[in-house]
C-alpha cells in the first residue's frame, strides 16, 4: 500500500531505504487471523527481522526460534517462553540444555530428528518434568523425519510423561 509519508522519509534519507510500517503489519496480520478463524494460529518466524519480535509477541500465538542469537534476543527482549517455539536443526545438545534449563516447558520445542529426542528426553527425564513438542514431519527435504521415524517416537514416548507430544 502506497503511503506518501513513506515516500518523504525514502526521499530526505538520500540512499535506498526499506520503510517498515508496524501499523500496516499489525492490521494485514489481524485480517489474516480473522480470515483463518480457529482453524490455525500464527506463528512468527523472526529470522531475518529480529527487531519485530517485540511487537510480533503480542501478534501472533507463538514466536519461531531457530538459533540461540534468536534465542538470547527473544531473552533479552523478555518475551514470554509460553510464546516460544523452539525450532530448526541446527540445535546441538549444549544449545537445547541451555534453554531447557533457563525455561524448561514452559516453551514448545520441534523435534526434527532422533538426536533431538534424545537430547530432550535426557532433560525431561533428568528434571522430571514434561516437554511440550511438536514432531516435524519431512516434506521429503532435509529438514524433519520420515514417517516411520515419527511413528516410531510416538510409541516410544507411550506411557513415559517425558513429552507432551502436540
């Protein structure tokens, strides 16, 4: 949408400018959740503009985490873990104990592979408490697990309280 006033600020800063709108934002997400209804919830992947987390929070259902620069930002801009999702692959152990242990369950966490299960049943057993996660399904990319894999997680977790699986 076309706003003269963006135009007078791309104009007096003399170099190319990118003009971020947040009342623009806001409103398009708004008829976006108002067109989705109860079907699904939003989710905000904040990689490439970190510095709308904090407006973004209040937004959508939950903020998408996929580094610990991520992490430490949403940490330092004190958003609530409840809106966190922990996500992405790149996750080595140290990095999911770091953040199971500064907010445990309070946040949901993807589980894309075997190695992240078992980091995360270790923490869930060894501090007795639950972890809510949701089990990334490959699209037939790198990222997530096959069926048989997920199907497998799922019997495994049966009657163990260790996952709250989403």
């Amino acid at each position: 949408m076309f706003n003269p006033e963006h135009a007078q600020l791309c104009a007096l800063s003399g170099t190319p400018a990118y003009v971020f709108d947040t009342d623009v934002f806001r409103d398009r997400i708004a008829r976006t959740s108002r067109l989705l209804g109860s079907r699904a919830k939003l989710c905000y992947a904040m990689k490439a503009n970190p510095f709308l987390v904090h407006i973004m929070a209040k937004e959508v259902e939950r903020i998408e985490v996929c580094s610990m620069g991520e992490f430490r930002i949403c940490k330092e801009k004190e958003i609530a873990p409840e809106k966190l999702l922990i996500s992405g692959v790149m996750k080595d152990r140290d990095d999911l104990w770091e953040i199971l242990d500064t907010y445990g369950g309070r946040c949901h966490y993807t589980i894309e592979s075997l190695n992240q299960y078992a980091v995360i049943t270790e923490w869930a057993r060894t501090e007795g408490q639950m972890v809510p996660v949701y089990l990334r399904l490959t699209s037939g990319n790198q990222f997530g697990m096959d069926e048989e894999t997920l199907t497998n997680i799922v019997e495994l977790e049966q009657d163990k309280n260790l996952l709250e699986i989403c």
